[in-house]
C-alpha cells in the first residue's frame, strides 16, 4: 500500500525525471480514451499531485483534473496511480518507480481526463440520510447533548470519511453492481446509527438493508484498505449486518419489537419515544 | 439563447457559510427555492481544511463579555464593536446548534463539549473535534443539508457575474462546468458565500479554489471591498507546501523556539516564558504577533534554514505520544507525510504562511450590502468582526453565525420582494455576461495564464507582505496594474466545452488580480501600522487618521478608488494591546 507513514528522510532539491503517463479523454473530439506521456523534472519530496501541476502550468494546458487542499482532506485528488487509488496529493515521488501511469478512479464513467463523474456517488451518499434523527425536540436552550468520550468513539473513526471515493474504485462489487450503495455511503449510515443522539437507524435500514445495500458486499475489503483516512467501511458493513439481521429475527420473535420505530442496535432504554422520524417501512423486509 | 433558471435566492460557495444559511433557509421559509451554487462539490470546499476549532463562550469563568474584548483587542481596535457583540452573544447558540446536528465534538470526561485554548484568549473557549474541526463542521453542515429537498445544488458551476439593475442584485450568470454551457440563475436575492483569496499569494494555507472569485464579482458590480490591505500570516505553516499546523498544537502546549533552542517571543513583548501554558502570552499571542516576531528573528539570523526557506521549530514532544495522538492526530499524520518529521520525537519545522483575508464585501451587521437583494458571509465578507488581524477560531463560528444571517435576511427580502423589472432587459444583461466569457475563451493573443499568475504571487510577496513600505507598495500597485493590462492578451489553449479548467483558472486569475489590486491600493494609502498591516515607515498606529475602514471601490483598468468609513464603537474605546505578563 502507499507510504502513509513514511518517514524516511528525503533527498531533498534531488531532481529526478519521471515518464509519467496519463489516460486523456476529451468527448468533445475523442472517439476513445488513450494515453499521453510527459517527462517531468520532480523534486524527490514531490507529491504526484505537484508533478501533473506541473505538466498543465509548463507542458500541458489542456490536461483537465480536480484538485485543492493539496493536504489530503478535500477529498478531490483521487486517481489511479500505477493501477491503485490514492490522493494524488498524498502519492509520494519518493515511492514511485521511474515510469508512472496515471488514470481516473476505476468504477466510475470518465468525464474527460482524469475527472470522473460523481453523480451516482452523491445520490448513494444522500439515500442513506446522513444526518441527525433526533430523539427528542431539543431547543438551543436545552444546550448540547451528554455524549461521553466512550460514546463518541463509538462513531468517531466512521466521521473520518472524506468522500474521495477510492474505496468504490477498489471495490470489487461496484463493479459489479453499479447500483451498490458502497463502502463510504453504509459506513456514513453506520456512523449516524451509532450516534447516541440518533434514532434514524430504522428509516435508513430500507436502503442499508436492500438487495443493494449491505448484502452486496462480499467481505473482501480493499476498501479499508485504500481508506487513505483508516475508516474502515469493511467493519461497518458487518456490523450492520449483524445488526440488520438480529432485527429480522426479532421480527419473528418478538413482532411487538419490530414495531418499535427507533430500536437501535446498542442499549437505547434511555430514550424517550419521539414523534419524529418515524418510518412505516421499517420491518417489512 | 442563454438558458433561465427561476428560484428565490441564489447561493454563491456551498463551504461553511454557504450551506448555513441554505440550511437557514430551507428550515425557516419551506416554500422558498434554493439555487445553491459552488465551483466545487460541497465536501470540497475549503473550510474542510480548518483545523483548531470555533470560538463560543462555554465555562462558567469566561464571558461574552471577554470573548468580545479579546476580539476588539486582537482586531487592534477595527472590528465594529455592534457586530462583534452580535457574534458573541451567536456563537454558543450556534455552535449548540452543530452539536445537535451531529457534529462529533469533543468531550469531556462529564460527556460535555470540551474546550481548548488559542492565541489572544482570555479564557479557553475553542470548540474542538480533534484537528479536524473544520472539516467536521463542513461534513455536517453538508449531511444536515441533504434533509431539505428545497435546496438545489448546483456542484461545479462556476458563477461568473452579478445581474443587477438600478441598484438590485437580480442574479447570476454560472458556467456549467460539465458542458461549458452558460445560464442566468434568476433570483429575488444573492448570497456571496465564496471564501478567502489567499491565492494571490505564493506562499498559502489556502487551498487551490481560493481565488477571490465572490470578492471580485461585488466589487466588479460596485460593492467596495472593504480592509483588504489586511492579510493574516498564520505563523505555523510548513515549509515548500504551506501546510496549515493548528494553532491548536500551541493551545495544547508547543513552544516555538529558534536555531539556538530558544524561545524567541519572550524578546518581543510576550513573555516571559514561564510558567507555561498559560493564556494570551508567548506562544498564545496573536497571530499578528508572532508572525511578525519571526521576521524579526530573521533578520537578526535566528532562524533555521531548510532548503525551502528559514524557519523556526514548533516543538509538541513534552506533550508526549498519548496526547499527540489523541489531540492533534492530523498534525502528527500531516508532519510525517509533507514533512518526514515526527513531532512525538522532533521538532516540527515551521514559518508563517499566508492564511487568511480579514477584509473583503463590505457588509453590515445584516450581512447586507450596498446592492439590493445582494449579501456576503463568511471570509469572502468583511463585516468586520476581524479588524486588523482575526483571533484564531473566530472565522469558522463566524460562517455559522452571519452565514445564518445572511440566509435569514435574503429570505425575508425575497418573500417580501414585489418589484417588477424588464426580464428582457435582465437577459440581455446575462447575455453580454455571457458573451465576456466567450470572448475570453475564443481570445488570440500572447500572455500564458502561469506566467501572469507568478507575476502577480511575486509582485505581492515582495510588495505586500508582512512588512511593507511606500516604496514596495507603490511598485506592488503600478506592476499590478501592468499585469492586468496584459491579462487582457490572454490566448486558452484549451478548446473543449468539457471540464475546460484552462477556462476555469483564467476566470480565476481575472478575480484574483482584481483582488490583489484592491489589497495593494489599500496597503498603499494605509500610512499607519495596526495589527497585520505593518509599514516600515510608519511603524505606530495612527487613530486620529486611520481608526477607520478602508473602502476600496472598482475603477476597470484604473487603479481602485479608496475611501473610508468610521469605526463603530460601542464599549471599547481603543487602547494598547497588551500581551505577555501584563495582560488581563
């Protein structure tokens, strides 16, 4: 995997030119994508980000691709490096070979170059409902929720998401499944399940526990493995499943509970009933 | 003929202050459409890069009242006093509202909000979610977002100009990015929500898309730019990248020290050194401050070279692993990476770094300006709570609390406006907006987008930086003036309609040296010294002469006009600022 904590000490101003190969695609004049290279002086303590600014600032005006924070939290840089997703900004010169091919995100149709399109992306991250159910109406003078530290890093690592969505590029069943709901998205529902101040876990279960959602998933986890911010999608699944198939015997069992709109899946006799949020599909699968 | 899109308010910048008052909006007035705009898909904007915190009362031992004066007295006596009150009283109230809409906020043992303390700060008041405040803060403002259907996202639409007619902002005209198709976003009321500019810079914090782009766009329609000469150098910036270290990393304990192991700001009114921590003294001082003493310490050779500039280290390791880990994991991950350095066993290295624009679209208290219909929140505004030089964590409770207040009153002026125009008129009027982009885009000429853009990052490092002088800024105004002559010689080299980012970026340039001009000019004229605004030849504050803002209003090719207006003062009467052992 990439050097996420590399600290060997770097040859710094050592200039070292790499041939770097990029996947261009323009549909306003390309039938098909092909690919491009570009000899570029890098410094050692470049990222490749740096190397392909400068092939648009010194070789290249026409080389389209996204970028900003250059700090590996925008979340924007993602792209296949020599066949693996990372942050451009986060893929080190100092650990890449001598020839370098660069190309957009795999699993997603390319826009043009090395932009892919992020609709489908943004419409599975809004399915889940990614955002607080309250258990109660609690007004701004009512001040903030208790939460202690335990209960915080129930969640904490699912919140560390930055959207880049490498973990759909290196997942084997988004490729298969365009339609998968996919390891950032259930990871996001899992993060607001867990969330002490959270009782949506039931109005999101019919897109989490759909023929889509956390049933696609085969287990295989690359994508916590290319997680460049060590969320990990993999465990959340499972845990849902556990979750989601615990409430599905229940539902047999003891068919009052599933009628409980707000069962979560830790110990919730704290809270009080709400009239919010309910949801008239839950226990129907 | 130029596409139309009809809502009731229009959104310029989906970051922080944008999705705020989208949210404002979209909770409190159901039946109005929301056409929310931005260059960049929400998640990317740039309050994602925020690391320490937001300020808010929250001990019992502190008070509105010290968050006021510590803001009044790090702003160097410029902010106006009626809209910092109004801020302080917000921001426990806001920051209460992030918390109950998820925002995963440190705790305490009790299971309450933890506070930490920052530069220039009385008592500790600094909401934190580890390192990576602003980042949280986006992620849930942009998830809450996604609860109301009345908000229209419009991702990579990049907006271009204002529509206004006598005096009335009617809308924008935005470039679909995906296609390079242009439309007239058609609205009763605008808001401007597009950040800082600190691009015009070499040597930034500020990510890729801060250019500046809502500031120009105001000032182009004849909002003036207010106290641009006002600039922020964070003083903790890595080296070669300018990566933000939080001033979070001193709140919990880092010592700065220079080449002789020493704690240099003990030498510039700050100290003394010991004991250690504690607030508004040594390495807790203002921004301002510190920035400054670094280039003192250069000058005398106190510094440390590195093979990207001199720098000074920024030392965590008596914090110990734990706490590191625990507290600052983003400073730790970001210093091994860019860095190769581990600060739980080495000092990080550090220099200041252009970080912030206090100035910007002159606003009142209502987050209203000069246009009708048009407001401005966040960094892109300057309303001023900031003055001369912004306490650190004001800025991210700042979006929340005018970026709701720029959503409230651009609703109300929306449900209650009636007046009717000329639509053709209107259209028209995108219409040659429209043309100005294609005219840019099919342009011949001899001038490339990287050279100008270096030429004006060099131009305003060596004219307008931390120290500046008549001499450096009359240079820093007359090449800037050149170089916007020469941008108009601008060829693209791109041709597509696709994702066209040689098109994006000339748009970009045109704002930012716009921006800079206004931040030259300004500089120029200001003949005194008050917080981030330091002349070498004049060297004390001047409040008989300059206790008032800055205006500077758009002239074309000509140099900005710049004009000024007062102070308002409500409590505070202007006084020494007084860090280090003789604070209070």
């Amino acid at each position: 995997m990439n050097s996420q904590t590399s600290t060997s000490s770097p040859n710094i101003g050592k200039i070292r030119t790499l041939d770097i190969e990029i996947l261009r695609y323009d549909p306003d004049k390309d039938q098909q994508p092909y690919f491009q290279t570009y000899q570029v002086p890098c410094q050692e303590e470049w990222v490749i980000l740096d190397a392909i600014n400068y092939i648009k600032d010194n070789l290249d005006r026409t080389l389209s691709y996204r970028w900003s924070c250059h700090m590996a939290v925008c979340g924007s840089c993602g792209m296949m490096v020599n066949g693996e997703p990372l942050l451009s900004c986060h893929a080190f010169v100092r650990d890449m070979p001598d020839k370098v091919k660069i190309e957009p995100l795999e699993n997603f149709p390319i826009a043009r170059d090395l932009i892919v399109e992020m609709d489908g992306f943004m419409d599975k991250l809004s399915s889940v409902k990614p955002y607080i159910n309250a258990a109660e109406d609690r007004t701004i003078e009512d001040g903030t929720y208790k939460q202690s530290p335990e209960e915080l890093k129930d969640f904490q690592q699912y919140t560390q998401c930055i959207n880049c969505m490498l973990c759909y590029s290196a997942c084997p069943q988004v490729a298969l499944n365009e339609s998968f709901v996919g390891p950032a998205a259930l990871a996001l529902a899992h993060r607001y399940n867990l969330d002490n101040r959270d009782i949506g876990r039931s109005a999101r279960e019919d897109v989490v526990a759909s023929n889509d959602g956390i049933w696609e998933c085969s287990f295989v986890g690359a994508c916590s493995e290319v997680c460049p911010k060590h969320v990990d999608p993999a465990a959340a699944i499972q845990q849902t499943k556990i979750a989601a198939t615990t409430d599905y015997f229940k539902r047999f069992l003891m068919p009052w509970k599933s009628n409980n709109k707000h069962t979560k899946s830790k110990d919730d006799n704290s809270r009080q009933s709400s009239t919010k949020g309910g949801n008239d599909e839950t226990g129907k699968r | 003929m130029l596409n139309v899109i009809q809502s009731d308010v229009v959104i310029i910048g989906a970051g922080g202050a944008g999705l705020r008052a989208a949210i404002e909006i979209a909770s409190e007035n159901k039946d109005l459409e929301i056409a929310l705009l931005s260059k960049v898909y929400p998640m990317r904007s740039h309050t994602v890069a925020a690391e320490g915190g937001a300020a808010g009362v929250a001990k019992d031992e502190d008070s509105l009242d010290n968050h006021f004066n510590d803001t009044v007295s790090g702003g160097d006596w410029l902010c106006d006093q009626d809209a910092v009150e109004y801020f302080v009283e917000q921001a426990p109230k806001e920051l209460t509202q992030m918390e109950h809409w998820g925002c995963p906020w440190s705790r305490t043992e009790e299971g309450n909000v933890a506070v930490r303390p920052f530069g220039g700060m009385k008592v500790e008041r600094t909401w934190y979610a580890a390192d990576k405040t602003g980042f949280h803060m986006l992620h849930t403002l942009f998830q809450t977002s996604l609860k109301y259907p009345s908000i229209k996202r419009y991702d990579e639409y990049y907006s271009t100009e204002l529509i206004t007619h006598n005096g009335q902002c009617c809308g924008v005209t935005a470039l679909d990015m995906r296609t390079g198709q242009i439309r007239f976003f058609r609205a009763k009321s605008v808001i401007i929500a597009t950040g800082g500019a600190g691009r015009v810079f070499p040597f930034t914090t500020n990510g890729a898309i801060k250019t500046g782009d809502g500031m120009a766009m105001a000032f182009r329609a004849g909002v003036p730019l207010k106290d641009m000469e006002f600039i922020q150098y964070h003083p903790t910036g890595l080296p070669g990248t300018g990566i933000l270290i939080t001033e979070g990393s001193r709140g919990e304990g880092g010592i700065l020290v220079n080449k002789n192991d020493y704690r240099y700001l003990q030498d510039y009114n700050l100290g003394p050194a010991d004991p250690w921590p504690r607030k508004k003294a040594m390495e807790l001082g203002p921004r301002d401050r510190l920035s400054q003493a670094f280039w003192h310490e250069q000058k005398k050779g106190n510094t440390i070279e590195t093979p990207f500039g001199d720098a000074v280290h920024l030392d965590l390791r008596h914090l110990g692993e734990q706490k590191i880990n625990e507290r600052l994991p983003m400073v730790r991950e970001l210093a091994m990476s860019y860095m190769s350095v581990d600060p739980v066993h080495q000092p990080i290295p550090v220099r200041p770094v252009v970080h912030y624009t206090m100035g910007g679209i002159d606003t009142d208290i209502n987050a209203g300006t000069s246009l009708g219909g048009l407001y401005a929140a966040g960094e892109c505004a300057c309303v001023s709570i900031n003055g001369a030089n912004r306490l650190g964590s004001n800025s991210l409770t700042e979006l929340l609390v005018f970026g709701r207040q720029a959503g409230r009153n651009a609703a109300e002026f929306a449900s209650q406006e009636n007046a009717s125009f000329d639509e053709k008129m209107l259209l028209e009027k995108a219409q040659a907006a429209a043309d100005k982009v294609m005219n840019l885009f099919q342009h011949k000429g001899n001038e490339t987008i990287p050279n100008i853009r270096n030429e004006m990052n060099q131009i305003m490092e060596d004219g307008a930086g931390i120290y500046r002088s008549e001499k450096s800024l009359e240079l820093a105004v007359q090449k800037m003036s050149e170089l916007k002559i020469r941008f108009a010689d601008i060829e693209l080299s791109d041709k597509s309609n696709v994702y066209n980012t040689d098109l994006i970026q000339a748009l970009e340039l045109g704002s930012m040296i716009d921006v800079a001009r206004a931040m030259a000019v300004s500089a120029l004229n200001r003949r005194e010294s008050r917080g981030s605004h330091q002349r070498t030849d004049f060297e004390e504050r001047n409040d008989k002469d300059f206790l008032r803002h800055t205006l500077a209003t758009y002239a074309g090719d000509d140099n900005p006009s710049i004009d000024y207006k007062n102070v308002v003062i409500t409590k505070s009467q202007p006084a020494e600022r007084v860090y280090g052992g003789e604070s209070k």
